[in-house]
C-alpha cells in the first residue's frame, strides 16, 4: 500500500487550494459564507486568502483548507485510452502499408455548437501540436477536419461520402453535459442509420475520458495530453484487428 495525501508546504501535510463563485455579493458574509463552506466538505483550518466580485450579486473566492484525506496510490486504475505505447508517425504509416495494404480515412469536426477548434486542429490539421504532426501530414491516411460548430448529421453524411474508416469528435465545451448531449446524439443516430458498425467512433476532448466515451457508445475516449499519433496509433490498430476478425 502507498498511501498519498496532498502536499502544501510539507509532505503529507494535506493542504490544498480551492477556488470557485458563489451566487453573492462579494464581501465579508460572502468571504465568510465561502469559509464555511469549505470546512462543510471537511476541510480544516480554512482561510479565505482572495475574494473578487464577478458581478453584482456573483463573487469569486480562492481558499486554503487541510484535508485528512488519503488515497491508496497502489489501487489507483488510470481512465486511460491504452497502456500501449502509441507508435511514431513513420511507424503508423508503415503498419498501415503492411498490415492493411491501403490509405486509412478519418473524418473529424467539432459537432454542435462549439465553436472550439482547437482540440480538433492539434491532432487533424497538419503542423500538429507540440512536435508532433497532425493526421493531415501521415502519408498513408486522408484526413478531413470539418471544423466546429458541425451538425452530426452532417458529420455522417460526409463520413459515408468519403468511405471514412474512422470519425472524431471534439468536444471543448461541457456547461451543463453539452458534450454528453452531443456524443449521445451522435452514437444514436449512428445506430438508428445502421451505421454503428461501420465507423471506428473517437471521442477527445479536455474534460473526455475513456470511460465516458465507452459508456456512451464511443470506441475510445482521449483526454488532456493527447497528441495525433497516440489517436492514429488506435485507430490502426482497431483496423487491424478488425481485418483479421
């Protein structure tokens, strides 16, 4: 067993800080009100170090408070897409080359209304994020970025015009289960059209783990930390094994 506890100014110590908006003016009660807040989830020790108003009746509070909280390091299970080692961009290209013997078609968009491209353009588009390429650059896929703010309707239909292997969806914005909404609408049309089956479904996004992804019908889920090869190296795998079932 390893047990852990957050660290502030020494180990163990259980520090930690906390920060959110309460629906009051900004002001003593309201620093007060915070501070009693966060000893009601069991912290100890609280003190309000920051408060701003937000508004009128919104106010903004940053805390410290101590926890005796601990987890079991040993036990902890990771919502990771794959404990593989996801392959270099020249090693995805040449196990497409060997082991399907044709270009890979991926197909990605932003779905609903956000507008946010970025999760969607660091793995599609071809300059990639931090060192490593985008699909766009792998020699042996055809990928489409679609953009944001693209309808799931939309987003099959062109799947199936360009005989799509695989499709992704980027989901940014989550304020009130947006993207729960989006990724459910999109498996169930999916299923409703027959077409389940047809697509390998990936879902990425900050706050997108697999877990969720999986329970909401997705092939795999990728969150923070995620880089084009690390989603080129499921697919083809995926592809893969499909081909020799």
């Amino acid at each position: 067993m390893h047990v852990i506890r957050p660290y502030g100014d020494t180990m163990d110590d259980g520090k930690v800080q906390l920060s959110f908006t309460l629906p009051v003016p900004d002001g003593a009660r309201g620093r007060e009100a915070a501070r009693k807040l966060v000893l009601s989830w069991g912290f100890k020790d609280c003190e309000v170090v920051h408060s701003a108003p937000l508004s009128a009746e919104y106010s903004f509070y940053v805390a410290y408070g101590k926890t005796e909280a601990s987890v079991d390091y040993d036990a902890v299970v990771a919502d990771e897409a794959s404990a593989d080692a996801s392959m270099s961009m020249d090693e995805v290209n040449e196990f497409i080359r060997r082991e399907l013997g044709r270009k890979v078609v991926i197909v990605g968009a932003c779905t609903g209304f956000d507008a946010h491209t970025v999760g969607i353009d660091a793995i599609m588009n071809m300059k990639g994020y931090n060192h490593h390429y985008g699909l766009e650059r792998y020699s042996d896929m055809d990928a489409y970025n679609l953009g944001a703010q693209v309808p799931n309707e939309k987003l099959i239909d062109y799947a199936l015009k360009v005989k799509a292997d695989a499709v992704l969806i980027s989901q940014v914005v989550t304020q009130k289960d947006t993207h729960i909404h989006n990724m459910t609408e999109f498996i169930e049309l999916l299923e409703a059209k027959g077409l389940r089956e047809r697509f390998i479904c990936v879902a990425g996004g900050p706050r997108i783990g697999n877990k969720l992804a999986v329970e909401l019908g997705f092939d795999v889920g990728f969150g923070r930390g995620t880089y084009a090869d690390d989603v080129a190296t499921f697919i083809v795998k995926r592809l893969a094994e499909k081909k020799k079932a």
